[in-house]
C-alpha cells in the first residue's frame, strides 16, 4: 500500500507500482519459505507437519524446532481493500476443500481450463482424507473447448464428462448453456428471418418442433396460461369472458402432437387414477395428476355434506321468493330479450340453485375453518427446527389439509357458476 500511495503521490501509475512491488518482493507461502531454508535431513519432519493442514501459529512453532526462523509477513502484501494475497494451484484449492469438506454437501474447484488430470488428482487427494464427499465439475462456457493442447480430438471432449464421474464428480453443471443456446438460436433465426421472412420461422422452428415431438410447441401450457385462468375463474366465481385457454384457443390448431412428451406423461398418470365420481371430470392436464387426491377429498367429505342436506338446505317461504322475485322482475325481463334462452335445469340442478345461498354462505365457513387449520400446521413446521421425521409428518397433514380445502373451494366455484348462468 505505502509503494501504491508513493507512486500516485508522485503522478505515476499506482496499478504497476504495485506490481512492481510484487515481483520485486519475491513473495512465498510460508511452506515454501521453510522447505528452501530447512536441512534435508529435518525436510521429512516438515512435510509430516504440512500433511496436518496447521495453522500459520503451529507453522512457525515446528519451524522454529528445526531450527528455522523465518521473516514472514503475511500482511505486507495485502492489496489496497484488505484482501491476502494467495497463491492460487491445485494444492491451495485442496487444503480449501478438506477444510469445508465437514461441513458441505458439494466441493467445486473453479479451474483455469478443462484438465482431466487435475481434477482427478484434486479428486483423488480429497476423497482420500473424505471417501463420501461429493464433488462438483463447472464445465464452463468460458473455457476454449477447442483451444490446442487440452483435446487430442472430440472423442475425448465426448468422453470428457464420463471421465469426471469416475473420478468423483456427482454434479458436471454448465453455467450458461441456456444463454449460449437460445443465443445462438435467435443469431442464426434472425439472419434467416431477414431473407426468407416467416417461411424461416416456420422450418427451422415450428416443423422442427412438431417433427422432434418437442411438448414446447403449445407454448400456451408452457406460459402459465393455465395457471392464470384459474385464478382468473377463482376471482370471478368461475366464469371468464377473456380466459387464454377458453374457446378458440390457438393451441388447438395444432391437436396432439404425435410424440408429445408432456402430453403423453399426464394422460399416463391420469390412466391410472381411479374412475372418478360423478360430477367430476379432470379439466386440464394440472387436474387430471391431480384427479387421485381430488376423488380422495371428495370422499372425506361425503358425510359431511349428507349431514348438511337436512340441517342447512332449507326451502325458504314462497313469500320470501315471490318478494325477491317482484325486485328482480324488471331486471330480468330487460335481460331476457337481450341474452338467449337459457336451456332448462333439470331437477337437481333447480334444488342446487334454490338452496346455493345458504350453501355458500356455509361453503365460507368451513374454507375459512379449512385454511386457518393449514394456517396453523404451517406455524408449526416454521417451528419444528431441526427434527426432520416431524417436518415430514407436519408436512404429510399440510398436504391432506390443503386437499380438503381445495374441494371445498371447487364446490363453492360450481355453485357460483351456477347461480352466475
């Protein structure tokens, strides 16, 4: 610092006085310093010592009693904003991970280049003193995969990830395989878009897409539209004028697409769900994997709701109608001549619709009796800690609880719909 600080005082360049500084001062770990200094014949007794990974306190002490003393300053060399300086190799980045090898789940080496060599011998030194730790590989779009002398040719780029997992290495991630990817795609789709216009888009996409069965061809699922027309449906009692997947979808231009993996997954599972109860058919792909717990919860619930046929579905007075009927009589009227008739109820759907007020009115306190007893088993998980079969457990009711509340919350929207039409 006091070399940087004198050579910006004087108008000079306090980056290359710095470096200057380094190269002049001839810096060296402390181990390194000891192995110059130390007698052949104590060498043996110093690496015994280095295998220990001691502090720089119990250096200097073993030094000091093989008749070393050397000057080491450690914080002489620190840069301006207090870092150490150290000295970066396979070695450094070994007694790193044997430290935090205790306490993690993943040891990573950043690595200047793809050498397959230096990380099995990193893997083979760690994994001697840790035979369970897990090691992770960053395949790094940075390095130059083709830069001459890592590669003898691309069989061994190709063999490149098989070789790390021998070595140790449970997780080979790449950093920016996405941004590289859809980078590339767009580079070479723009290019051709600006001479061949749409007929770019269209072979080198959307025929690709169908061709190779990839699910992202309705990119409808993909975006959440779904997922925000049912939310949309829960806010408006179940009916949407402007729902993204309702009638004239575009995704239904396409039908089912030959080899569409997401499509193929969820009627599997919906298969073997067991056949469910009248009144309920699963509505997309979201409601047919969970078709099972649903017919579940439906179940549980059954008593309940014969319980409530006598006790709350109660006829009200035909004076009580014929009032309600006299304040909306002109209302009504005005609406039939502008809206279509509507198709005639059957005699259920009539019962249903006479007595939904006083359902609904029952619907909201058992959702919200439901939610505050998920309410309560989430404070409960926030304080379990540590004790995982109790997380579980917690965890087990939560999901049987929020079950029950999601059936009730699908009658209440049936309900709504119904007195809606």
């Amino acid at each position: 610092d006091e070399a940087v600080a004198a050579a910006r005082a004087a108008g000079r360049d306090g980056d290359a006085a710095g470096a200057a500084w380094v190269d002049a001062a001839e810096l060296k770990t402390f181990p390194d310093l000891v192995r110059e200094l130390v007698s052949a014949e104590k060498r043996a007794a110093w690496e015994a010592c280095l295998a220990t990974t001691p502090s720089l306190a119990k250096m200097r002490d073993v030094a000091t009693s093989l008749g070393v003393t050397p000057y080491f300053d450690w914080d002489a060399p620190r840069a301006r904003e207090g870092y150490y300086r150290v000295s970066p190799s396979t070695e450094y980045a070994i007694a790193r991970a044997k430290a935090f090898a205790p306490h993690s789940d993943l040891l990573w080496m950043e690595t200047a280049e793809p050498d397959v060599q230096q990380a099995r011998a990193f893997a083979q030194r760690v994994r001697e003193a840790y035979p369970e730790q897990w090691l992770a590989y960053n395949l790094s779009p940075s390095f130059n995969w083709d830069a001459g002398g890592l590669f003898d040719d691309d069989s061994q780029i190709e063999a490149f990830t098989g070789d790390l997992a021998e070595a140790g290495y449970v997780w080979q991630f790449i950093t920016l395989a996405g941004f590289h990817s859809n980078g590339l795609a767009t580079h070479n789709f723009v290019r051709d878009y600006a001479s061949r216009g749409m007929r770019a888009y269209v072979e080198t996409i959307q025929r690709a897409e169908r061709d190779t069965g990839a699910p992202i061809l309705k990119h409808q699922t993909w975006s959440g539209a779904e997922l925000m027309d049912t939310m949309q449906g829960l806010a408006t009692g179940g009916g949407s004028s402007t729902a993204s997947m309702g009638a004239g979808v575009t995704e239904d231009q396409f039908g089912e697409a030959p080899d569409d993996v997401a499509a193929d997954a969820a009627g599997d599972v919906a298969a073997a769900l067991p056949l469910p109860p009248s009144g309920f058919l699963p509505t997309s792909r979201t409601d047919a994997l969970k078709g099972e717990t649903k017919h579940h919860a439906r179940a549980a619930l059954k008593n309940e709701k014969r319980e409530l046929v006598d006790a709350d579905w109660d006829v009200s007075s035909i004076d009580e109608r014929g009032a309600a009927e006299a304040v909306e009589a002109p209302a009504a009227a005005a609406a039939a001549e502008a809206a279509p008739p509507s198709p005639a109820l059957s005699d259920a759907d009539r019962k249903r619709l006479h007595n939904a007020p006083k359902r609904l009115a029952k619907l909201e306190d058992l959702i919200a009796d439901a939610e505050a007893d998920v309410a309560a088993v989430d404070a409960e998980l926030m304080s379990s800690g540590s004790d995982v079969g109790l997380a579980v457990e917690l965890q087990a009711k939560r999901d049987a609880l929020q079950v029950s509340v999601d059936a009730l919350w699908e009658e209440f929207a049936e309900l709504e719909t119904l007195v809606a039409a």
